[in-house]
C-alpha cells in the first residue's frame, strides 16, 4: 500500500499544520475529512511532502477527499498564508472559516442523508431564474468623473487609487464605469461594501447598470453574514466557478475564490466595519490592496472621508489620488451649523434653534433626521436623594433603560437585562430619574412635540428581525416618514432623497475618547451623516449641537473640509508617532481578576526586553493598562501596547515573542488576543 504524506490546515487553536496520509496522491487546495482526537474534522491540505513531520507510523490516514469542488488555487492560498503571518493565527484558522459553513461541516458529508455533500446537493436544485430587472442608462458622466475613469482604465497591471469625493459626487458611477470595462474583458469584479444594510441597495445598482453590449446582464453574487448557509455557499460556489461576473460583499468577501479576478472596489474604505473583530483580526481594506498586488489588478478605495493612513499613503506616492469636489446632481451641500449649548435655553436638551428647523422642514413637507449614537432610553437611571446609579452588577458600566411593551434594564456590554428598579435599592426612594437619552427618549419627545408627525426609529432594536432594516428603511425613501431617529446604522450609504435637515444630538461624547481615533471617526461619521441631507433640496441644513464648538473637528466639519481636518490631525500624529506614523500591535488579555490579567502583560513585557529577542531593539511597548471599561461580565481586561517605526520588525519580533505567550497566559490563567493593525485602542 502506497502512502502519500499530507500535511493539512485545521481549525484548531493549536500552531502548525498535521500529518496525515491517503493511499492515493491528493492535490495541494483539496479538503479532506480527517479524525482530529476523539473528533472529526475537515482540513485543508497544504503540503504534499515526501516525509512526514512527525514519526510514519502514528500517522493516521484521512477518512475523505472532499473533491466536489475545485481546489483552492495557488494564489489562494498564497492570500491565506499571508493573512496568516500577518496577523499572527495559525493558517487553520484563515482557511477554514472562510469558507461557507456546509463546507467545513463533517455533517454535512457523512450523515445519511449527506447525498454526496452540500455541493453536489446544491447542483441538483433547478436553477432558479434571477429576478428581470430593468436596465438603467448611464448619466452623462462629468470631466472629474470622466477623468478618474479614464486615468484608471489606461494602466495595466497592479494600480491602487484613492477616490475621494464628496458624499453624491458620483463615486458609485465612477466605479460602474471601471467595473463595464473590466467585465467587457471577461474579468471578474469584487465589490466591497462596509455594511450588510448597503447591500440591497448596491445589489439593484449593479444589477440595473451593470449590462454587457449586447444587453445581457451580468451575474452578481452576494456574500454578507446574514446569508443563510445555503445562499452563502450558492454564492461562493458561483463566484468560483466564474458563473457570478461580480462578487458584492461586506469584509469576508476579500477570502472568496475569484479566480479570473481583475478588479476590486472597496466603497467607504475608510470604515472601521473592514476590521474583523474576533478570531482572525483582519483588515479587509487592507487584504484589498494585497490581493490587488498579488494579482497584479487595479484596486480602488473610495471615500468621502478617507482614511488617515490611505490619505498618507496618497501623500507618499502610494496611491494615486483621484478626485470628485463636487456633488453630479448639481445640489449644493448642506450647510452646517454649530449650536453652542453652553448657550442656548435647552428644553430637556434640545436647542430653540433645531425645535424650530424641524418645524419648519415638517410644515414644508420635507424629511428630517434626527442622529443619536445610542440606543434605548436613557444611558443610566438615577436615585437624586443619594446618588445610586444602575451600575450593572457585571461590568463596570450602567445598566440602559429600555422601554416598550415591557420596561426592562439592559448592559449593552453583557447583554444581561433585568427588570426596572422600582425604588433605589440603597435609599428607597421611589422617584428615580432615567438620565440623557437613546434613540427611544428622543422618539418620545420628538411625538409629544410634533404630534403630527410621523416619526420613525432605526437603531438595532427595531431592526432586529431578518428583513426588519430593509422594509423600514424602504418606508424612509418611499416619503412615508417625516422624522427619522437612528444611530449610527442610518448614517452610512443611505441615499434619502427627501431629506432636508439633519440634528446631531450627543457629538460631544466621541469628542474626548481615550482612542487616538476618536476625532477621525467623529469627523467621518458626521461628515457621513451630513452627506445625507439635501441630494433632492439645495436649501438643507445641518444642525450639530455641541458644548464645544471650538474644537479642531468641529471648525473643520463647519466647513466641511476633510483636506483640513486631515493635515491636523496628521500633524498630531506624527508629533506623538502614532499611525500612519508607526505601526501597532495590541494584547488584550482577560482574567477573573485585573492583577492577574496585569501580571501577565507585565512578565510579557519582560520577556521582550531580553536582548536576544529578535525585534526587540526596534520595538517599544507601552505600560499594561486596565480597560477603561475594565470588566465586562465579570472578566477584567487589561491591555498591552507594541509600537515600532518599522513594519517588519514588528512582525518578527510578533513572531517569536508571541509564540511564548500560551504558555505565559497559562500560567497567569489569562486569556488573550493578539491584534496587528488595531483599530480600537
Ligand atoms: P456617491 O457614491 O459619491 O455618494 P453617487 O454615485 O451615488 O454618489 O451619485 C449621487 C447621485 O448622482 C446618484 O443619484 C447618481 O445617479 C447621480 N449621478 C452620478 N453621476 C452623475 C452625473 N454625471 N450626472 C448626473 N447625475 C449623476
Ligand atoms: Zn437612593
Ligand atoms: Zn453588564
């Protein structure tokens, strides 16, 4: 019996790839279903060597080749060890759960009504026809978007662009135009999306703009989280067989098999929803213009705000710089305005001036927004007799109070509710007070004041069901909302053409976050939020409400100069040396207790400065620090911050020192993460 030697990717928290044999030769990309101790899995193989690692005879042989789908190509797997090394996981843990959940699923191979596996099951099903959709002509393109368009289709090989133009500037047309003519070449197109609720939207664009010369559409694919299994893998399955022209997707959708790839769009790049936040700590944007790299294709990042470290990257020569300064429709950007509520006479925190524009848009037919970035009723409940607030018993933030059919208590760290106290429990005071406001007290007050009105809520409590978000934000375009309230969720992408004023209410609380970022991402969400005022009316206005208007993000949102904001901001970062300055790497690690979690990053940091450590004279790490929310659900958190000016010592020293810190984290009885390129610091 002949014994071919395999080593094959799991997704197991443990480092390194594991032997395996098959008495026939199997192909590098091909999955297999093997037996992991007492468990069965499915694995990657990666290599074919001529020996194993480990010694022949414990070796055991593989159950199944799971041959129903074409191996993973080369490049492939050349994006996946890179992710890999990048960001310090086991290749396991990017090859595997990448890929749709029936295909690395032993289930759904072995059980007895497997029927040859989920693809093979997927093939039987009657093809369903795709809805017919009515082709849209094309606007008479602008010299700006004409200009982008062409700069870009006249390089060949691997170019990256940043196009930054303002909100309605016609960025999306720009990159249909690039898309028709790389899809006319025969090329596939991956088209990046920030968000899962921007997909019905971009979906029926690409759909409605995206039709060969002789009137056929294209086929588009969509990949996003909130897919059912089987759509998911219908989705992968099309993309890789190259049925599907165009991949439209949220961040996984950088880890699709695209095989004849030859364009990537990556729209609101600057958006911190690119960021994985759990297991592999990617950077979609980031991937992006890897894989453009490796594959030698154009990648366009597209932005209103664009990221601090893709606007650097324009400044170095990097990327180049492609620009749309003005709005294609013609209709002027809204005016903003500051309201200082030092001030003003507030009424239970609203401003004279945003209670009369919104009568006014209201009496003028017109739609207003109300933007709010926190949901439910009011952040903490208060005893004013002795000062008792809902602390959560868990963590170490308030309890919100939630109201509705039932009233109820909720952390929004650990998800716990309980029910409303009905006196404090420490004085017995019965009258206590819900201080500052969610979503749902500003929709309370806002029908008590406008009864008329017809007043709607986005946040994440009212979309919470499937296909919620989708028919309530389909009531917004269809005019049948004079008031909208939302959080963040409305802010992006969202093309509201009836809406004429936007109030911020609760700017100030991103103002002074502890994170580097806060101010960038002020700057971009409210810039954001702004741009959806006014794509129909040339009188829109926004009204930001603010105790502090002299603040640099705010003077530059006053006049909406992003070119402004950016070189400030730059300035700062470069005189403290932070990104794009420097590159960062972050442990957060967990305990039951803060001092075990602390003495863990402490002796870590120790470690690192032994001299033999490679990387170590190029790196600097901060002092372990506690969380400011330091225990959710009663873990305490501490972290750890690693800086360097150098990218590649940062990953060697990563390399090495992080591979000693299971054993350390061990012995602290610690969990940890560690995260290359963080986001939120
Ligand atoms: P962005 O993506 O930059 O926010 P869009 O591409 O969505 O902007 O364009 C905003 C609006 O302007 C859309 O309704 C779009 O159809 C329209 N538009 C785009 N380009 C032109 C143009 N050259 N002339 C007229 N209208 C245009
Ligand atoms: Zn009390
Ligand atoms: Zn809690």
């Amino acid at each position: 019996m002949n014994k071919y030697w395999l080593r094959v990717a799991l997704d197991v928290p443990l480092p390194g790839l594991f032997d395996y044999y098959h008495t026939q030769p199997v192909v590098i990309g091909v999955r297999v279903l093997v037996r992991f101790g007492p468990r069965q899995l499915i694995g990657m193989v990666i290599e074919t060597p001529n020996e194993p690692q480990f010694q022949a005879d414990q070796v055991k042989a593989i159950e199944m080749v799971l041959d129903d789908m074409k191996p993973m190509s080369a490049q492939w797997l050349d994006l996946a060890q890179f992710a890999a090394n990048y960001y310090q996981r086991p290749l396991g843990e990017v090859v595997m759960p990448v890929l749709p959940a029936p295909l690395r699923r032993p289930a759904a191979y072995t059980g007895k009504r497997a029927d040859g596996g989920p693809v093979s099951r997927l093939r039987k099903r009657k093809k369903t026809a795709g809805k017919k959709i009515k082709a849209k002509e094309a606007p008479i393109l602008n010299a700006e978007q004409l200009q982008a368009i062409d700069t870009i289709r006249t390089q060949s090989g691997a170019a990256r662009y940043l196009l930054y133009g303002i909100t309605g500037s016609g960025k999306t047309e720009t990159y249909m135009q690039v898309a028709l003519s790389v899809l006319a070449q025969g090329k596939q197109v991956l088209f990046m999306v920030p968000e899962i609720n921007l997909t019905p939207q971009f979906e029926q664009t690409l759909r409605q703009r995206l039709v060969n010369a002789e009137g056929q559409p294209y086929q588009v694919a969509v990949m996003h989280s909130a897919l059912a299994d089987g759509k998911r893998l219908e989705a992968w399955l099309n993309t890789a067989e190259g049925s599907a022209h165009v991949l439209l997707g949220t961040r996984m959708a950088i880890f699709a098999a695209i095989p004849n790839l030859g364009l990537i769009i990556v729209d609101e790049e600057h958006d911190n929803s690119y960021k994985q936040q759990d297991g592999l700590r990617y950077s979609a944007r980031d991937l992006a213009v890897w894989r453009a790299q490796q594959m030698q294709i154009p990648v366009v990042l597209g932005s209103a705000t664009p990221s601090l470290e893709s606007w650097h990257h324009v400044q170095k020569g990097h990327y180049q710089l492609l620009v749309l300064s003005q709005r294609a429709k013609r209709v002027p950007l809204p005016t903003i305005q500051l309201i200082d509520t030092r001030r003003a006479q507030l009424d239970q925190g609203w401003s004279p001036q945003l209670l009369e524009a919104l009568e006014q848009t209201l009496s003028a037919g017109k739609q207003s927004l109300i933007f709010i970035n926190r949901r439910g009723y009011a952040p903490v409940l208060h005893c004013g007799s002795c000062g008792w607030l809902s602390q959560c018993p868990h963590c170490s933030a308030y309890a919100v109070l939630h109201k509705g059919a039932r009233h109820y208590m909720q952390c929004h760290h650990c998800g716990i509710q309980s029910p409303v106290a009905k006196h404090c429990p420490d004085c017995g005071n019965v009258d206590l007070k819900p201080l500052g406001k969610g979503t749902q007290r500003v929709e309370e007050y806002l029908s008590a004041r406008f009864p008329q009105a017809r007043i709607l809520r986005i946040d994440a409590d009212t979309t919470r069901r499937k296909g919620s978000a989708e028919s309530l934000f389909a009531q917004v375009h269809a005019g049948e909302v004079d008031i909208l309230v939302g959080t963040q969720m409305v802010s992006k992408g969202h093309d509201f053409s009836h809406l004429a004023l936007v109030g911020v209410l609760n700017a100030d609380t991103m103002l002074f976050a502890q994170d580097f970022r806060a101010p960038e991402r002020l700057f971009a969400q409210l810039m954001q939020v702004s741009g959806r005022a006014g794509r129909h009316y040339d009188d829109a206005r926004v009204l930001i409400q603010t105790d502090y208007p002299d603040q640099a993000v705010y003077q530059a949102l006053l006049k909406q100069d992003y070119e402004l904001f950016a070189r400030h901001e730059l300035e700062q970062r470069e005189t403290v040396g932070l990104p794009p300055y420097a590159y960062l790497a972050l442990i957060t690690a967990e305990s039951k207790t803060i001092d075990q979690a602390l003495a863990f990053l402490n002796t870590a940091k120790q470690w690192a400065q032994h001299p033999q450590m490679p990387g170590a004279d190029r790196v600097f790490l901060y002092d372990a620090v506690p969380l400011r929310i330091v225990r959710v659900a009663n873990i305490e958190r501490a972290q750890l911050l690693i800086e360097s000016q150098h990218r590649m010592a940062l990953q060697i020293f990563l390399k090495t020192w992080g591979a000693q810190l299971d054993e350390l984290a061990k012995h602290y009885r610690c969990k940890f993460t560690l995260e290359v390129d963080p986001q939120d610091i």
